[in-house]
C-alpha cells in the first residue's frame, strides 16, 4: 500500500511537467482499497476541478513517471473540457 505522502510526493514530481496550472488539492488525496487499490486524488485546472482516480500499480512501477504522466495527460484533457478551466490564472492560483 502506498502511503498519502509518497503518493502526495510523486503526483507533486510529475504535475508540473504536465502543466504548472494543474493543482492538486492534497487533502483529496487517500489511499482506497475497494473495488481497486489505487489513490483518488482531487485536481483543478483554474475554476474546474474532479476527484480523480490512478491504479497503486500506476505509482509503484519502476516506470511510474511515465505512468503517471500518461495519467495525468489524460485528466488534463478531461479538465479542459469545462469552460472555467480555460481561465485559468498563474500557477497554484
């Protein structure tokens, strides 16, 4: 099981490589065991937001970088679609 900090850690290591607007919101992010293990974790992208989802296996391969990268590529893209995701200010904002 990964821990809430290490998991914390990497999504901090790989998000700004995706995009430095995207912003986690730490306190969304915990480790769930059912139906998958993995970690839900909340992102926003300037006014829009979503609870999100990686598999643990997404963060504990030796490639995990690029697992997660692939991940968060993807939830961009979802974030995208809102229109208040378009107004999105300076990074961490």
């Amino acid at each position: 099981m990964i821990s809430q900090t290490d998991a914390v850690k990497k999504f901090r290591e790989v998000i700004p490589r995706v995009d430095p607007h995207l912003v986690l919101d730490v306190g969304a992010v915990r480790f769930v065991s059912e139906p998958y293990p993995g970690v839900e974790f909340g992102l926003r992208l300037g006014d829009a937001g979503a609870l999100l989802f990686v598999s643990e296996a997404d963060l504990t391969t030796p490639d995990w970088q690029a697992c997660l990268q692939k991940r968060l590529d993807a939830a961009k893209r979802y974030l995208e679609g809102f229109p208040h995701a378009r107004n999105a200010g300076a990074p961490g904002m």
